[in-house]
C-alpha cells in the first residue's frame, strides 16, 4: 500500500511540473543544409516553476517526444526526441542543447528573412510534446520569457 501510496503522488508531482512547465529558446546554432532540408541545432531552456523536484529517469515512462516550430506563425519544421532521463530542481531550469530540427528549405526560407539577428527569438513559438505516464501533453507558449 506504501509503494502503491508513493507512486500515485509521484505521478500527481510530475504531472503538475508538467502542466506548469514554460520553456524559452536559448540558441539556434549549426545551421545547414540537407537535400531539400534545413537543419539546425536548438537549445531549450526548462523551467520547474514548481516547489517539486522533477528528477525523471524513467527508462520510458515519461519522454520528451516532439519539438514543433514556428516562426511568425507559420510551422517550419520540428525535432523528434526520446530524452527520457530529465532533472529540473524545484524553482530551477536546465538547457537541453543540440535538439536537431529539420525544416523544409522553402518553408525556413520564407520565414529566416524575418529575423533580425542570431538571438532574435521573439517571432519563434514551440510546442513541446512530452508523453508522460500514459498521457500525451502538448505545452504550447510563446518564447517571450
């Protein structure tokens, strides 16, 4: 009953990490071509703006699957991921470095003209998919932080 007890309030603790996490990018870097793709290197800043500390090594159970893209509202492209081994200390952030995102040429081309240097992000928007538990949540916000 203990183990059953501790498991149920895990998985309420990671849950609301989740569901109150925000994220910012930290960097674009990399950038190349690929055939008919665009390829760069994205740096995500998390931040566990929770009083729990998310220390996930889950062997599965709980991923960073997808990272979706869009400048100006239009979607360029996105990262598929398998980071199952997190740790964000309670009120604290981490940096997951070198996400590899693939973007069709046209569409990154129509959007990069937009940016106004290397660290202007203001016009980039993700959204995060991270399974977790059995649930799928999409975390979407504005890169405003």
């Amino acid at each position: 009953l203990a183990t059953t007890l501790f498991a149920f309030k895990k998985k309420n603790d990671y849950t609301k990490v989740i569901e109150q996490m925000d994220f910012k990018v930290e960097g674009l870097s990399n950038i190349r071509l690929n055939g008919t793709n665009v390829l760069f290197d994205l740096a995500v800043r998390f931040y566990n703006r929770t009083d729990i500390d998310f220390e996930v090594f889950t062997a599965g159970l709980i991923k960073l699957r997808k990272i979706k893209v869009w400048m100006n509202g239009a979607y360029v492209g996105e990262a598929n991921s398998n980071i199952t081994e997190i740790q964000i200390p309670a009120y604290s952030s981490i940096v997951v470095n070198k996400i590899l995102v693939s973007s069709p040429l046209l569409q990154m081309l129509s959007q990069i003209t937009t940016f106004e240097n290397e660290t202007d992000f203001k016009n980039i928007k993700l959204e995060v998919i991270v399974e977790a538990l059995g649930e799928t949540y999409v975390l979407e916000q504005p890169l405003q932080l």
